[in-house]
C-alpha cells in the first residue's frame, strides 16, 4: 500500500465520513454558503468589479481533518504520510495537503500535525489509534517503514529504527500496558508491545552512555552494554502531593527540592509513577512504571543507564536568579529503563517502566554491563 499512496497523483479523503456508506460530502448550514458581494478595489486604488466573502466557520473540529472519525484510524497514517496531495472533505471545509502546504478552501493555511514525518511523533499519533484486529500493531505502519527504509537503509526493531537508539527506546505509556492481552509476542523494550497509546518525555541536551547496541532480529532482544545498577528501593503509587519525595537528601536544597517537585509534576501520571529510593530514604529519582498499580515488585529492580546530561542551571519561581544544580560534586540526569529479571540467567532483563534520576553520578562507579532485553 505504501507504493500505492506514494505514486498517486491524488488521495481524496473522506476525513468526517463514520464509514464507506456516508460519502465525502456533508450539507452546509445556509448561513455557511451565504456569500457577500463586497466592491473590488485594485492595488492602484481604482474600483475593478466585485469580490465574495463568506463567513469563516468557527467550529475547528469540523474544519480539520486531525478531528474525523479517519484520524483514528491506525491505517489511515500511511496515507496521510505517503501521499503527496491528499483532499480532505470535512464537515465544514474542503482541505489541500501537500508536502509544503496545507490549506482550507478558504485560504487559511495552518500546519497540519497528522502530516509530521518525525518518527517519533508518528508513533505517538499512531499508538493510540484504533484498529479493527489487534494483530495489525505493526502490520498498519508496514508500508511506510519500508518506504523510509528505501531512503534511510537503516535497520528496523520492532517499531523503531536502530540509529535513533536509545532515545526511541525512552517511552513511557499513557495508561497501562496491559501486555498479557496483547495477541502478538513482540519484545518488551518495543512500544508496540504494548495495546494503548505511549508517549516519548521531552529530553533535551541528553548523550548516549551506551557503549553498545546490538539488536538479535531471530530472538527479538536488544542486547545493550551500559552501566546497571539495582535500584534499592521503588515506592508506588507515587504520593499525589509529592510532600515526602525528596525531603531526606541532605544536598538537596529548597531551590533544588521545589524544581524537582514542577518537573515531577509535570511528567508523571501519578498512577503510573514510582518513587526510587535507597535503603536510607533518600530520593534518586522517578519513574513511570508499564502496567501502573498493576505492577507487583515481584524481584529486584534495575536501572539501565541509556542518556545523561549534566546538570544545567535553572531559574525557580521564588529567584530570577539561575541556580546551578552542581552544588557540591556535579549532579547529572540519567535517563534509565526500568528492568526486572526474566529469568534464570543474570543478563536476561524484561522491561517494567523507564525513569529519570536526579543524583550526584549515581551510575559514576558502576563497571559496564551487557544486558539482553526480551
């Protein structure tokens, strides 16, 4: 299909149509269709017939196509994508897209999310669309991964690509997994495991700290050489008021402690969040766990290193004045996936979850480790 949508001289799209037997055309409002004739006045200012305005409809959901029932339809993101002209036929307007423009029949132009060809982004609009069988998960993208392949000859995983690694492999979901529901086995460390929506945080400035990323396409695992380190101890669910995380560092100043708590709050869905502690209560970080409250900490959990950055200085609501986190030593951020042991073997991990910790070089000791993910 992929072929099919990319070599078309036009897609036309149905966008607000429930299904096949509602066409492409909805009656207007006569108010809608009322043109006003207005007096035509040339740029030399002399009076040159006749122009028609009519009234700009106000109701946004049914003049863009991103709000019709076809945008949430899983397969219907490849033709969004590989098309390189489509017309949308919405409730209230006609809508030209193209690889530079996209525009209503009136002539405002806006920009279109759905036609957003950073993968990350696809996969974000793409997880939480319906499909009719569960199987299709990664079927439904087929074509426009190997249309992107064509160009980029990079290797697919399950739903990523291997040179965007590990960013892509930092995703967290918006409600839980619920993998033991799934009709297809495909690895935990993949997005497509799961059966609702995910969504990827917003890491700026963050670098590898992965030595090695291999990925086994016979076995399905990623093996990944990084610093591991057990997390001593996880807390969930995350207190709503946040009023203990963090209150027994001794290093973690005011300033510190109420950045920490507006990041927090902003990232976390506190039923999916936990809190990592060690052994003497002191805050290393949060994370956002796969299955939410229906997770069991059934064995140790670990934390895998995969992006860091040094602390940056920041501004806090009560000074203007940036405030540097490198206090004594230097903190970092460390980007981490959550693992837990699949089995026997003590380099077989399954993915839980994925979290930030706040820490003075946590990982700084750690010997790298290889870590086979399933």
């Amino acid at each position: 299909m992929g072929l099919v949508y990319e070599n078309a001289c036009l897609t036309i799209a149905a966008s607000h149509a429930f299904d096949s037997s509602q066409g492409c055309f909805f009656e207007r409002s006569k108010q809608q269709n009322q043109a006003i004739e207005l007096p035509y006045i040339n740029p030399t200012g002399q009076l040159a017939g006749s122009m028609f305005a009519v009234a700009m409809q106000n109701n946004y959901a049914e003049i863009s196509p991103e709000f019709g029932p076809l945008a949430v339809r899983a397969w219907a993101t490849q033709e969004w994508l590989l098309s390189r002209r489509m017309i949308f036929y919405t409730k209230g307007s006609l809508v030209w897209s193209c690889k530079f423009i996209t525009q209503r029949e009136t002539g405002g132009s806006f920009h279109s999310t759905a036609r957003n060809p950073k993968w990350k982004f696809i996969v974000e609009k793409y997880s939480t669309r319906l499909l009719t069988n569960a199987t299709d998960r990664l079927i439904a993208l087929d074509g426009l991964r190997r249309e992107m392949q064509k160009k980029t000859k990079d290797t697919y995983c399950y739903g990523l690509w291997k040179s965007g690694l590990p960013d892509q492999l930092l995703w967290y979901c918006v409600e839980p997994a619920q993998r033991s529901f799934s009709a297809l086995d495909i690895p935990t460390w993949s997005w497509a495991s799961t059966i609702h929506g995910i969504r990827f945080p917003n890491i700026k400035k963050a670098k590898n700290v992965c030595k090695d990323i291999r990925f086994n396409k016979d076995h399905g695992t990623l093996i990944i050489r990084s610093q591991i380190k057990k997390a001593p101890k996880i807390i969930t669910p995350l207190n709503p008021n946040l009023e203990s995380f963090g209150k027994h560092d001794d290093d973690l100043t005011p300033a510190r402690y109420n950045t920490f708590m507006e990041e927090a709050r902003n990232a976390l869905q506190v039923s999916m969040a936990c809190a990592i502690y060690t052994d003497q209560a002191e805050a290393l970080g949060w994370g956002i766990l796969d299955e939410g409250e229906r997770w069991t900490p059934s064995s140790d959990v670990f934390c895998l290193a995969l992006m860091s950055r040094k602390a940056v200085p920041f501004r806090t609501k009560e000074s203007s004045e940036p405030f540097e986190r490198t206090s004594r030593i230097g903190w970092q951020e460390d980007w981490v996936m959550l693992l837990q042991r699949s089995s026997s073997s003590t380099d077989s991990y399954r993915r839980i979850g994925v979290g930030k910790a706040f820490w003075k070089s946590w990982f700084q000791d750690e010997l790298l480790q290889q870590a086979r993910i399933v």
